[in-house]
C-alpha cells in the first residue's frame, strides 16, 4: 500500500482518477461525492450530497474541465471544476445541470439516445 485516504464516507461505490493523477473523486452509498488532492491532504477537499441514494458511477471528462455523478434513481449531475496549475490553490467547483429522467424513460434509454 502506498497511500491511504481517511475519511467519514460511508461504503464507497466508485471511484475516479483525474488524468493529472492528482485529483480523485469518491461516490458512496449513502450519496456523496468526495473530492479528494491527493498532493496536499488524505483527507476530502470537498464532499458534496446533492444526491440522497446510492451512486452508481462517477467520471472526470478526459478533454474537458467537467465531472459527473449518478445516482441509483437516475440523476444525473454535471459539474465544473477548474483544477491550477499551481497545487497551493485550491479547484473551484461549480453544479451546472442536474439531469433526472422523467416516469416514462428509464437511465438506461437515456445512454442508448
């Protein structure tokens, strides 16, 4: 083991490595999303609950500054972080969209669209 990550997060569901490889992010059972810089702390720089049930998958966007959470039920948000070059500054996360399928379309017609 190289590193550990302590936190207060509930069973965690999946997990997702920034490109640069220093920014990882956490989805858990109980709903949350862990940021976690890797450089600077073990512990989260930012735990966000805008979900309230499991997280099925979380994914930082290979070209583009953009990460996504989805949950169980559905919903699906979008985010926008700007990560510095500099490590000492901390990234600005912004909630863009949030995305909930409607009673008639399940998530998986969503991905098939």
């Amino acid at each position: 083991m190289i590193r550990k990550f302590v936190s207060n997060l509930n069973t965690i569901t999946h997990i997702s490595l920034h490109k640069n490889g220093e920014n990882l992010l956490a989805g858990t059972k109980d709903g949350n999303v862990a940021w976690f810089q890797m450089e600077m702390s073990d512990k989260p720089f930012k735990s966000m609950d805008y979900h309230g049930d499991k997280i099925r998958s979380v994914e930082f966007h290979q070209s583009y500054p953009l990460f996504l959470s989805c949950s169980r039920n559905g919903k699906l948000l979008v985010y926008h972080a700007t990560l510095n070059d500099d490590t000492l500054r901390d990234p600005v996360i912004v909630p863009l969209k949030s995305l909930k399928p409607n009673g008639e379309t399940s998530i998986f017609n969503l991905f098939l669209l």
